[in-house]
C-alpha cells in the first residue's frame, strides 16, 4: 500500500518543480523582450529628440 502512495507522490512533486524552472524561464524570455522594447522606445525617442 504505501508504495502505491510513495511513487505517485515522487513524481508529482517531479512535475511541479519541473513546471517552476518552465515558468521561471519563461519569465525571463518575457522580461528579455520587454527590456528590448523598452531599447527600441528609447532609440525612436532620441532619434525623434535629434
């Protein structure tokens, strides 16, 4: 009985931290595109600023 509960367990607990380094990655590709649009915004202002 207690294996039946063990291993089931293991790897639930093996998909959510999987799932947390995915979203964490992903939070960072979000954040990588966003300061790239935010370098874009700021060459167009200073390009507009000449």
């Amino acid at each position: 009985m207690k294996g039946k509960i063990v291993f089931p367990a293991m790897f639930l607990a093996a998909m959510l931290l999987a799932a947390c380094n995915t979203v964490e990655g992903v939070g960072e590709d979000v954040q990588a595109g966003g300061e790239a649009i935010e370098d874009t915004a700021q060459d167009v202002e200073d390009d507009i600023n000449k």
